[in-house]
C-alpha cells in the first residue's frame, strides 16, 4: 500500500511543496491566466528537489476543482504559461537575476534563496530558528503583476514586503 507522502511527517522539501500546492487556493489569477476550469494549475520547478515522492503526489491532488500539473524548466526555458515557477536554492545567483529580469506577469515566482522575497520574488521561503518553513511575500510585486494574493495567506506569512518598506 502506497503511503501518501502528504499525510506522513514532511521533510523540509514535501513542506513546500504543501505550500506551493496551497498558494493555488489562496492566490487568484486573471480569467484568461486561469484558462478553462478543467485546465490545470501549472507548477514549475526551475532547479533539483529531493521529494520526488512528494511530487508525485502533488500532481495527484485538486485545487478549486481543478488538476495539479508540474513540469521541470531549465533556466533558459520561457516559464511564463506557468501559474508558479518554483526556483530552488541550486541554481545560480546569476541565473535567478536572469529569470526574475523576464516579463513574467502572471506567474507567481517562489524561491528559497536567503532574501529572496525581500530583494526581487514573489514568495521566498524562510527556515526560522526552530527549522520550521515559513514563507515572506513581496506584495509590491505581486501586486505589480496580474495576480492577486488572497488575506489567509498574506496573514501566515512571517513577513510581508509592502512598496514603502522596501525604499
């Protein structure tokens, strides 16, 4: 019997990948982003993960009715028909500076670099001092996007980055 890997004790990885699937219930894209309400959601990793398991199991669940899909992107691949690009602490600072500097105005960018939505992402997950995964939102860049991030989640976050905050 297969243990779903969702209900089991997470690791730091198949934790993420809980909030990723959550950020598809708390975030609203535009109408034509969100397509047909049979098409999927679009999660995308840029960058190497250790919770294949745990990705297996994301594409097996339902957000809003609708399927989870994902897709692995390289760096140099356009990630814009993505609802969330997720971009792992594995790819280069050089690299990240180079994704974030494209037009992605429908896509939620999530990383996990030390700052990262405090300097240019959307979502940056932070490990706090009792190693729990806690996420950051740059709402001054979200909200320069298509997309709209719902209260729930702005209120778990550890920290939201508003324009003013960030002069």
């Amino acid at each position: 019997m297969c243990k779903d890997v969702f209900s089991a004790a997470p690791d730091e990885y198949t934790l993420k990948l809980v909030y990723l699937y959550n950020f598809t219930k708390f975030i609203n894209w535009p109408p034509a982003e969100q397509g047909e309400h049979e098409e999927p959601y679009k999660i995308c990793i840029m960058g190497s993960i250790p919770a294949s398991n745990a990705l297996k199991q994301l594409e097996q669940k339902r957000s809003k009715n609708r399927l989870i899909t994902t897709s692995r992107r390289s760096v140099d691949q356009n990630a814009d028909d993505c609802h969330i690009l997720f971009i792992t602490k594995n790819i280069s600072r050089s690299d990240v500076s180079r994704v974030l500097a494209s037009p992605l105005e429908n896509t939620v960018i999530v990383g996990e670099t030390n700052a990262f939505a405090k300097q240019a992402g959307d979502i940056g997950f932070v490990i706090d001092d009792n190693n729990h995964v806690t996420i950051e939102i740059n709402l001054n860049n979200t909200q320069n996007k298509n997309v709209n991030i719902r209260a729930p989640l702005l209120e778990i976050a550890r920290k939201v980055y508003r324009a003013e905050e960030q002069e």
